[in-house]
C-alpha cells in the first residue's frame, strides 16, 4: 500500500511509504499499525485533527481500505 504524509507527518517519517498491508483493515486500524510501525509518529498520528484521504475523499477512521488503496494523512497546518 502506497501512503502519503503532510506536514509534521513528513518531516517524521516521509512524504511517502510503501506499507505492507496483509488483507483489508479500516483508516483506524490502519494508523494503529503505522503507529507501532514507526513509534516516533504514533502521538502525532492519533491526534484527531489528522485528516486520512483515500480516492482523494476525506474519509473516517471505520472506513474500509485495502491493500490496493492510495492513502493520505494531512496534518494540521497553522498559517499567519
């Protein structure tokens, strides 16, 4: 699965990951498994202000998603 990361997330880990996902799971199992993948964004990944796009929709932590999903994770961005 091909993962992409804005913002903190990217300066974290990367702008993109290719992650092995064995079977479907949802955006919130997901980042459970990000999470303990790569400990240094499991705090920044949980914040609920943490947007998951999949098929270039916004969509919630149930939704479902396989292991041919493209998905994003846009973090909060602050402008002045």
């Amino acid at each position: 699965m091909k993962i992409n990361f804005y913002g903190k997330l990217a300066d974290i880990v990367g702008r993109d990951l290719d992650f092995e996902l064995v079977g479907p799971c949802t955006i919130g199992e997901l980042r459970e498994r990000l999470s303990a993948t790569y400990p240094a964004i499991a705090s920044p990944l949980q914040d609920k202000r943490v947007r998951a796009c999949v098929r270039r929709a916004v969509a919630s932590d149930d939704c479902r998603i396989s292991p041919n999903d493209e998905v994003e994770f846009l973090a909060p961005v602050s402008g002045g």
